[in-house]
C-alpha cells in the first residue's frame, strides 16, 4: 500500500492532530511555517508531525504525506508514544519526490516503489529524541504532565494547583498557543492516544474507553464519531486506503496533485542491484595494461626509486607489461653488461616486459639477454623465477616482412616469447587483414592511436563512437576479439573528459569485450601531454592509479555486467563496482548524483560489514588536496609530495547494514566511481 499525499494551498483554519499515524509536511516553496504542540518551527521546508501530536500549519503551497500505523505495523515498528526527528532532510526530500511522481502515476505495485516506501520508512524512524522532558517551557511542562496522566480525570484546577497558576492563566495559555481550549485539546488527546488500542482487535471498546479516562463508553464513542464520522468499532475494521487526513481545505484528487510541481528527482537516477549468486556468471574483467615509461633511460628512475618507495610497479595489482615505448636500438649501444644487470632488476618486479624493436637483428639481441638472465637464475638466483616472466615483442609492419616474423622464435631457453603484429593501418582503411599474418597465429594485434594525437576534440562523443562502435565493429570484422591491444589509448580522450573516472570506466567495460589490453603512461612528465598516468606530476598517485586496484577485485572470478554497475564474489564478499558517468557541471552535485538500491535475492545474515570507495577527482586525485592556485606542481619539495601521497586516497567508509530493513543506498556524484564490498 502506498501512503496518502494531500495538497494544502492555504493556511489551515484550525489544529489538528496526527491520529492514528505520521505526517510529512514538505513545503513547495521556501520554509514551512508550522506550530507543534504550541512551539512555532520554520526554518526548513520539511518536518514531522508524531503521533498525536498536535500541529497547526501556517503557510501557503504545502504537500502532506500521511503514514498510517498499519504501514509502520507491516515492518515491525511502532510509532506510538515515540518522538521521531529528521536529520536528513535532503535525501528524504528527493525519496519524497520520487514517491510523489510514483503516486501520480499509480505505481503502487513496483518492487521499487515498496523498497522507496520502506527506505522512507526506515529514515524517518531511525533518530528518536526524548519524550515528555522537562523544560523552562510552562506550556509544555503543563501538557506533558496531561499525556502522562491522561487516564486521570485532570481538572482545570488541579492544573492550577500543580503549576501554581490561576485556572484562568492555564486556560488562557492553552488557548494562546493551541487556539483550543483546555476541553477541547485533552480530548483530541484521548483520542488519539486511544488509537492504538483501537488496532488491537482483542481490546474491547468498553476497556478502551476507561482506559482513557472516559467515565462510560458511550461519551466515548460520541466523542469518536464527532472527530471520524465513524464509530470506533467500524474504524478497527477500516481497510487502510479509507483512512485519511481529516482537514478542512486538504486537497487529495489527482487532477489537483498532478499540477503540484514536487519534482526534485528530476535528474536523479536510480539503479535496483538485485545479486543473485546464480547470475555472477560472465566472464572475468580480463584486461591488461601496458604501463609505458617511455625511454629506456627510465628504468633506472623506476627500478632503483630512491625517495618515493611508494611509487612502484609492485603496487599496481591489475595485470599489466612494463612497456619501453623507446625503439630498442637506442638500448643496445650501451654496455651489455649494465644493459643485463638493469634488465635483471627489472624482472625481479611481478611485471612482463613488452618491447618495440625494429629488426631481427634486436630479436636477436634480446635471446642473447634472455640467455644471460637464464644462466644468472641457473647458478645464482636460486629464489629468482624468471621463467615466470614475458616477454611480448610488439612488431611493426613498415619494419618487418611476413617471412622475418617467421624467423621469430616463440620460445627460447623455455622462455615463452609472445608477439602482436601492429595493424593500425588496416584499421585506418577499414581493411581485413592479410590472411598471411593470420597464418602466423601472433598472440596479438597492435593498434596504435598515435594517430589520433592531433584529433583530440573536446567532444567525448567521437571517444564514445570509437570504443563503443567503430572499433569493436572493426575487432569482430577480423574476428580478432580479445585478442587487441591499445596503444596510446590515452590520445582517445580529452582534457575534459579525462576529469571524469565514471566516463573512464564506462568505456573500458564496453571495450573490455574486445580488447586484451591497453597502453597507459606511469608518469605524467613535465613536458608529456600525457593525459593519463598512473603516477602524477608530483609523483602521487592518480585516479587511474587506483582504478586498477578496484579492478583487479573483478579480474580473479566471474563478474555481472549490469547497467552502470559490476559484480563479483570471492570467499568473503561482494564486490559490488558502481560508477556515474554524467558530466554535468553543476553547483548542486546531488541534483546528479546517481543512487544505487543494493539487495539481495537470498540472504543468510541479514547484518552485514559493508565498506564503499569512492573516487573521483576529490578522493583519489592530489587535485582535493592542493589548491588550484598553485600550478607549478611539480616543483614541490619532496618531503611534501611524500606527505601528500599519505593523504592522497579515495573516501573509504566502513558501517554495518541491516538488508531485512531494505536495501543498502549507494549514492554515487557525477563523474565518479565507488566500489562497495559487502562481506558475507
């Protein structure tokens, strides 16, 4: 059942009570003028009005939810003699929103209208405060002294006598605040306290009634029927869509409602995550990375790291080749024996190595290494697996034939050697590849985007039709599907759209059908225009960076690929990756902000640990830590950058979820990423 909503486009005449249930009063327009048991509230354009409780509204253009106790009974919780406040307005505005518009279109039979339902349910009950305090207040000690002695016969002047106030001082107070008189508000009171025993079918009428302070049942039932219309007996057995807020003026028809303008969701999007075990059955996030350091110089800087121990290969967990974009000739002309020990360094990190090389004769070359290195672990490195390492040599059509490749041996010294022939070209002219070079079964296909440098345009549409349409078009047209790898896969994207991690991640799930991996810089140097790293200018981590973490949780078992999200389970948990892609700018980051209903199917625990990562240029990026006021980044000393790669991290939130409550709410900002795990 969904609740009632009203509409009330003028102050109200009189007070009322909140019988039988709770109301939301939500102002269309600016703050809400409301009187709550005589205290006056307006500084926010939502309140709650408790059960009983007595409210009088003084503002125009107001929207009211009325929650009958039964709704609240449906999920074990009751709402009579508790005090509820609102802490989270803002989310509860856009819930009661996106309520509102599913009221409007009779929607009270989808699954995600009763988990809206129960969220709501869920904020509005989740603070109490105190009940019946003593405060300096007069007025109010006076009525909290009436709640808790209802059940007396209560007389004007044992109020005067209690407070020591003249009878015609009480009554005065009570109508100065209330505009009701004494009579007329302990009786609304009994009222609506006697509503809870009304719902207990096994209470008779007559014991309601003297339990109320009514001295027979038949002022009480009177009392009742003048309030309802109804008797008491006839108001127990009421179906729940029949009870209703009782105000002169209040507004309930559709064709009213529908021309209110309760519309906050309006670019809000909200994805239902049901996991089921049985569907986690689609392939693994396999995708590697070809991590680019440029020119074989930089090895040294990286292999022997002599301030920032933090910036290393073995940090970054997803699979990946260390990749020397530099042509091996300009390698080779060193000493040979620095160039095996630099080499061997190099191999003893977790990481492949892949190679351009322009000739046979650096093939060559390179099996004379792979000899040494293969003698070194022979006699000396007994704790050293170099045969656990590859080699992948990337091979370039303008340099080799179709018969040099033959003469390429693809093991050496049991050493498995892995070649991917570039085919940028036929790619360019949409071309099918020479049948010839499919005969020599290369393990990959190169493609290298460096044409692409000098097209870059601040529109991320053309990234979106090449990731999206014309390359996978092109990948499954050679039938070459996973079996691609990317270079200069960062020339594809903008300085626009690299901000945005969610737009990222967005295309490298789409493309990870297709391709076997990727090239990304480690560093961003000062004169690079790389646009994509995974260390920055200041030599701290990028959003890139930690994105492979987060992916590697998805690369070890079977995933679901669902719209904006994926999904994966290990011994322990779930893995649960969500991303936002809209790249709005707007001051109002919630009014784009992406909010994820996660459940389960069938669940043991219902309590579950659940921890979420988010990241995007504010958690996971230097830029939420320094200012943009200084530009020259790179120059800082080094014991700050080091300070600030302490710092530097996406936002990590630990908490406990109860999912018989409803399900766990993922809010996600435009152009960000969040990984939850939820642990079993």
């Amino acid at each position: 059942m969904i609740p009632k909503f009203y509409y009330l486009d003028n102050p109200m005449k009189y007070p009322s009570r909140a019988y039988d249930g709770l109301i939301l009063v939500i102002s269309l327009k600016g703050n809400v003028e409301i009187y709550i048991e005589g205290n006056s509230y307006n500084r926010k354009n939502l309140y709650i009005i408790n059960e009983s409780e007595l409210y009088y509204i003084n503002t125009n253009d107001v929207l009211l939810l009325y929650l009958p106790s039964s709704i609240f009974k449906e999920y074990n919780i009751n709402i009579f003699n508790q005090k509820y406040s609102l802490l989270e307005r803002e989310e509860l505005m856009y819930d009661l929103s996106i309520l509102f518009k599913s009221y409007l279109s009779r929607n009270f039979h989808k699954t995600e209208t009763t988990r809206l339902i129960k969220k709501i349910i869920n904020s509005i009950t989740k603070y109490r405060r105190n009940i019946n305090s003593n405060t300096n207040d007069t007025f109010s000690n006076i009525t909290n002294y009436i709640s808790n002695h209802l059940a007396d016969k209560i007389t004007l002047k044992d109020l005067s006598q209690q407070f020591y106030m003249s009878t015609t001082s009480v009554s005065t107070l009570f109508k100065s605040n209330t505009n009701l008189n004494y009579y007329e508000y302990t009786r609304s009171l009994r009222l609506s306290k006697s509503m809870k025993d009304i719902g207990n079918g096994k209470v008779k009428i007559e014991s309601i009634a003297r339990k109320w302070g009514y001295a027979n049942t038949t002022v009480y039932i009177k009392h009742f029927k003048e309030e309802f219309g109804i008797t008491p007996k006839k108001y127990r057995h009421m179906p729940i869509e029949n009870k209703k807020l009782n105000i002169e003026g209040i507004k309930e028809d559709l064709a009213t409602l529908s021309k209110v303008n309760f519309d906050l969701q309006k670019h809000l999007s909200n994805v239902d995550i049901l996991i089921n075990d049985k569907n986690i059955t689609q392939p693994a996030f396999s995708f590697f990375n070809l991590i680019d350091i440029g020119e074989y110089k930089n090895l040294d800087l990286i292999i022997n790291e002599a301030i920032f121990t933090y910036k290393n290969f073995n940090n970054y967990r997803l699979p990946s080749y260390i990749y020397i974009s530099e042509n091996i000739k300009n390698f080779i002309n060193n000493d040979f024996h620095n160039i095996v020990l630099r080499l061997r360094k190099l191999l003893k990190t977790k990481f492949s190595v892949a190679l351009k090389i322009n000739s046979l004769k650096y093939f060559y070359f390179i099996l004379k290494v792979i000899k040494e290195l293969q003698i070194l672990e022979d006699e000396h490195l007994g704790t050293f697996s170099f045969s656990d390492r590859k080699i992948l040599l990337l091979l370039d059509l303008k340099y080799f034939s179709i018969d040099d490749i033959k003469h390429i041996k693809r093991d050496s010294y049991g050493k498995s050697i892995q070649i991917s022939i570039d085919i940028t070209e036929y790619y360019i002219k949409n071309l099918e590849v020479d049948s010839r070079l499919l005969q020599l079964s290369p393990d990959y296909f190169t493609i290298d985007f460096l044409f692409y440098d000098g097209k870059r345009t601040k529109k991320q549409n053309d990234t979106y039709n090449i990731l999206n349409k014309s390359l996978p078009k092109y990948i499954s047209k050679i039938n070459a599907n996973k079996n691609v790898i990317i270079l200069n896969y960062d020339n594809l994207y903008n300085e626009l759209s690299i901000y945005n991690i969610g737009y990222f991640l967005e295309n490298s799930i789409s493309i990870v059908k297709y391709i076997a991996g990727a090239s990304i810089p480690f560093s961003k140097e000062k004169s690079s225009m790389n646009l994509i790293s995974i260390f920055d200018e200041t030599e701290n981590k990028t959003p890139f960076f930690f994105l492979g973490l987060m992916l590697y949780n998805f690369s070890k078992a079977n995933c679901y690929y669902g719209d904006g999200y994926l999904i994966t389970k290990n011994m322990y948990s779930y893995n649960i990756l969500l991303y936002n892609s809209d790249d709005s700018d707007t001051n109002n980051i919630r009014e784009f902000t992406k909010k994820y209903f996660i459940d389960f199917v069938h669940i043991n625990s219902s309590n579950m640990i659940i921890t979420s990562e988010l990241l995007n240029t504010k958690f996971g990026s230097i830029d939420g830590i320094i200012s943009s006021n200084l530009t020259e980044r790179n120059s800082l000393p080094n014991t700050l950058k080091y300070k600030i790669s302490q710092y530097n991290a996406p936002l990590f939130k630990v908490g406990k979820h109860n999912f018989k409550l409803g399900p766990f709410i993922a809010n996600v900002p435009p152009k960000s990423v969040m990984m939850i795990t939820i642990y079993h």
